[in-house]
C-alpha cells in the first residue's frame, strides 16, 4: 500500500469514530429532551391537581360553622377559594394542549 492508501484508510477510521461519537451524544441528547418532555408534563397535572386541593381547602374553611370565627376569616377564605379554583382551571384550560 502506498503512502496516500493508508493515510486516506486511517483518516477514515478517524472519521467513523467522530461520527459514532457525535451520533451518541446527539442521541443522548434526544433522550434527555424526551425524558424533561414526560417530567414537565407530569408536573403540569401535580400543578392542577395542587391547586384544586388548595382550592378545596380553602372551600372547607370557608364554609366552617363555628361561631368563635371572626367573619374577616370567612370572608379571607372564600377569597382563597376564588383565587385557588382561577389557578386550578386556568391551569387545566391551558395545559390540556400538552397533556
């Protein structure tokens, strides 16, 4: 083999090696991205799912029937509720497109 033939053969070799190295970490990278893609729309629905149990929460407290309550109390509460049932559906309104 002459000078040129082997170089052009380990030059080759050098190449295949830099594809299979750079194919691997493009690969990796899909996976990390699928992987963050499935965790966030997890925690699009544990995000719903908080604030319709904070939403919920603040419901019973202000239906609560004990006379010692200051009516301020009551009044903060439905308040809650009102805030916390506009977090759950806004939520739910926009993430329905993901998942």
């Amino acid at each position: 083999m002459s000078d040129v033939q082997l170089f052009s053969l380990s030059h080759l070799k050098c190449f295949s090696l830099v594809f299979r190295v750079n194919w691997l970490r493009a690969k990796a990278r899909v996976d990390r991205w699928v992987e963050e893609e499935q965790l966030v729309k997890h925690e699009m629905e544990w995000t719903t799912i908080w604030f319709r149990n904070q939403a919920e929460l603040w419901k019973e407290r202000s239906e609560r029937n004990d006379p010692n309550l200051p009516p301020g109390h009551k009044s903060y509460a439905a308040k809650q509720h009102k805030l916390w049932s506009a977090f759950q559906s806004k939520s739910s309104e926009r993430f329905k497109l993901y998942v």
